[in-house]
C-alpha cells in the first residue's frame, strides 16, 4: 500500500494501480484529465458499434476509446454493482446507444469511483471535461459523489484563433469541482483588483494605509465607508489562463499539455503543502512538478511509457536531483521485460527506448520503415549541424540480417550512429555485421565511435550505454528541455 510521505510514478492502468495500490482514503486532492478523442467527427463518437469489434491497440498520446467486446464486458460490471452509478451507466445506453461516447463513460464511471475510495473526506476532484462530454460527464460524476458535493463549474478561458466553419471558435474547457464531503478543504485565493476593479475610478479612494474604499451616500445620514476586500479580490469561476504557445518556455511538445497555471490554482485553492496530489491520467507530468514546486507529494498514474519517459525527464530537467521518488510497474529484470514484451510490444519498445533517452518515431501513414527511435545531438564547436543516433528494437529473434537492414536505415538518412536494442545476445554474425559498418569521427572531440552498436535489453539494465560522444560535453537535443524550478511565483494569488 501506498505510503503518503513518498512520491510515486506508477506504469499501469490506473483502475488496476489505484485498487491495489493506493489506500483507501489517503489522498487530498485529485486532479484528473482523461484522454478523449476531441477530434473525431461528432457524428462518429456517436455511431452505433459492433460489441464484437476488435480493440484498437493503445498508442502514446492517442486519445481513443471505442464501443468493442472489453467495454461491453465494462458495462456488464458496472451495472451488476447497483446503486446511483449503474443507474446512470443503464440510462446513458438507453439514450446514447453503444458507442464510442459510451464507452468512455463506461471506462470513467469505476475509475471515478475508485477516485471517490481513494480520498479523504476533507479531499476535493476537478475533472477536466471536453465539452463534447461535460454534460454527460457532470451526471455521472453527481451519480459517484452526489449533487450535493458538486461546488463549481469552473470555465478555462483561453485565446486561440483557429479556421471554424459554421460556428464560433472553441475558446474554454470546463472542470467540474467536487468536494468528496462538505468538510472538503478550500483555500479562499484572492487576486489583484487591477484597473477593472473600479480603482480607476473617480468613486474609489485610498486611506493613510493603503485600502481601498468608496463613500456610500445615504438618504438623510452621515455617509460610510464601503472598503473592497482585503488582500484582493475573490476568484470567480471563470479562469482567465492562456494556453501554451508554440513558442512558451514551458511547451514540452505534448499534444494535450496544460498550462502550470493552471495546475498551480487548482492545488493551491484545495490543499496544503504536506498533502497528497493525485493525478491518474498524469501524461507529460504537468501536476506532478507543479505538486512538487509546491511542496506537496504527489502520485501519477500512466498507462503509456511514452508517458513515464517523458515525465522523468521533466522531473530531472526542473529539479534535478532535489526531487525523490519511486517508479512502479516499469521492468526492473530481464523477465520482466520479457513479460512486458509480450503482453505488449509498443510498450516494450517505448521502455526500452527510454532507458537510453532515445524519442520514439512518429508513426505517420506513409513514414519510412525501420526506426523504432530517434536520438538528436550536437558535437561541434559553436553548435553545429544536428546529428542523430538510429535506433531499431527487436523484442524476438535476431539475426545478422536485422544489421544489414538497420545499416542501410543508417545511410539513407544519413545518421551518425545506428543501435540495436535486442532482448537477446547477439550472435557473432551479427557482431562481424556491425564492426564492418566502421566508425564515426566525432568532429568536435576527435573521438570515434561504432556506426553500428548492439545493445541487450541485460547490458542496459546493467548500466551500459550507447559509445557516442562524451555524455558529459554533448548537447541532447532529442527531447524538449523543461525549465529548471526557481522558488514558487504567486501569480495566481495568495492564500489568506
């Protein structure tokens, strides 16, 4: 079970870590945004489906769920527990019909009631909705916590232009803040009046320390003072917030990114540092190093490595060794990864690609075949041209061939180095294959290093990595560099 003191990162399905893992009422705050297939034709979400339908395979940052045999089983399961919940879950297939949209719904409803086991009764949820679902989203989460807990719906404003055709632009999202009990926890933030407070405005004042006031004229009496708030003005349930830019320091290049202030208004408003965070959808790791700026322990939740890399790296690129935490459900043995190679190919390679830095290769119809990973680097003096490191990874049986093809790859897109991750010992063909491709001549060091390199999935949990220009010197360009953490700003107002 889970100790509330330590920091978690957990690879899995958040239904399963969360039953298993995390004790009940443990957690302060939830924070949760479910990946939902925003760009799929309205119509489609809504088309009736075969229960028969094979799953589609789960990929990074895919934001899919479709109606197939697994989310009918899901259905089953829910209704058969009774209560509010299965009321809803049966009203929502009297009325949607079996669908994309009702699987989704089928795949929150458990998950939002785990969420509820899960928290204390001084805990609080905001669940960041698509607007497609919002509506159907807030019936069903009044099914697991009760009218009576809903606080806020809360409006993220935001400014994006964009071609719309036949209706006005998309220009907010909505979460939906529930209290678990009235006893939930609610931290009054207040910000800044600014010149449309009416400070402005020839009515208001300042008196000798520094408050605002304006005189109320009464009828027959002496006039009073009527003072605005101390220490600013209380938020409302709109959020003005932009988005992240193309260009915004804090841009990882995760399609679903949320801004940090965001984050930091949510958990600000309904914790306090020392309490627990907890984000079971946790993707590029936006909550968990706000949490951590914040002082606050966090748990995140993902089923993707993809995800888990990219949450690592912005851990260490924003707080370097300073932050201490735990990762479960990644392979830490030969067998484990075995185990995961075959339950789940995509996720091995992913994994695998992890544990030497390297960025997965965008599966575009139509893309060059052989790179399972991508590596970018500079090596030269003043910068220089981006070289990269070729990877392919090979879960099952190896030969001399896999070389060869990994060898052509290398010279067509005229890359430095080319590594093959293998989970078997390479044979001595294949180790004859890689010394004959000869070697790459670091100008900037004047050091060389094997073209071809082959590297066991034991040799890299052993330590060993790739022969490349020196690790200490070498500028990694693969992934986007997260800003380093300076101390907290209080942007979005202070708790009284």
């Amino acid at each position: 079970m889970m100790e509330s003191s330590k920091n978690l990162l957990y690879y899995g399905d958040n239904l399963d870590v969360m039953h298993r893992h995390i004790k009940d009422e443990t957690v302060d705050l939830v924070y949760l945004d479910p990946p939902f297939n925003s760009n799929t034709n309205y119509n489609v979400l809504f088309a009736e489906r075969n229960g028969s339908q094979a799953a589609a395979q789960l990929k990074a940052f895919e934001d899919t769920w479709t109606w197939d045999q697994a989310a009918a089983e899901a259905y089953q399961k829910t209704v058969e527990c009774g209560g509010r919940v299965s009321q809803a879950i049966q009203a929502f297939r009297a009325f949607l019909g079996e669908n994309d949209m009702l699987a989704y719904l089928v795949m929150m409803a458990p998950r939002l009631v785990e969420l509820r086991n899960v928290m204390k009764t001084t805990a609080s949820i905001y669940l960041h909705c698509d607007p497609t679902a919002s509506h159907y989203l807030k019936m069903l989460t009044d099914a697991v916590f009760g009218p009576e807990n809903f606080r806020n719906e809360i409006v993220w404003s935001y400014k994006r232009y964009t071609a719309q055709a036949k209706r006005f632009q998309r220009l907010h999202d909505i979460l939906l803040y529930y209290g678990k009990s009235d006893e939930a926890l609610f931290n009054d933030l207040r910000e800044d009046y600014g010149t449309k407070s009416g400070k402005a405005d020839s009515h208001y004042k300042q008196d000798e320390d520094g408050n605002w006031f304006r005189w109320q004229k009464r009828k027959g009496k002496e006039p009073y003072k009527i003072f605005l708030s101390e220490g600013g003005r209380r938020l409302g349930d709109v959020w003005e917030i932009p988005i992240i830019n193309a260009s915004a320091h804090e841009r990882l290049g995760y399609p679903t990114q949320k801004p940090e202030a965001l984050l930091e208004r949510i958990i600000s408003a309904s914790s306090n540092p020392g309490d627990v965070v907890l984000d079971p959808f946790c993707g590029c790791g936006t909550t968990i190093a706000v949490a951590q700026k914040l002082g606050r322990p966090w748990i995140g939740i993902d089923i993707t490595q993809a995800g888990i890399v990219v949450i690592k790296k912005r851990l260490r690129d924003a707080f370097g060794d300073q932050v201490a935490y735990q990762v479960i459900g990644e392979p830490v043995s030969v067998p484990d990864a075995e185990r995961l190679a075959e339950s789940d190919p995509y996720q091995f390679q992913w994994w695998a690609l992890g544990l030497v830095g390297a960025r997965p290769a965008e599966q575009k119809k139509g893309a060059d075949k052989g790179i399972d990973g991508r590596f970018y680097f500079h090596d030269e003096p003043k910068g220089g041209k981006t070289k990269q490191i070729i990877f392919s990874v090979k879960a099952g049986h190896t030969n001399a061939a896999h070389v060869r093809d990994l060898r052509g790859v290398v010279e067509r897109e005229g890359a430095a180095i080319g590594v093959l991750l293998t989970m078997q010992e390479p044979t001595k063909p294949m180790r004859q294959e890689a010394a004959s491709a000869g070697f790459y001549q670091s100008p900037g060091w004047s050091k060389k290093h094997p073209c071809l390199q082959i590297l066991t999935v034991g040799e890299l949990l052993d330590g060993r990595s790739i022969d490349m220009p020196s690790c200490e010197r070498r500028q990694d360009a693969t992934f986007k560099k997260a800003p380093k953490v300076a101390e907290p700003e209080r942007e979005q107002g202070e708790l009284l």
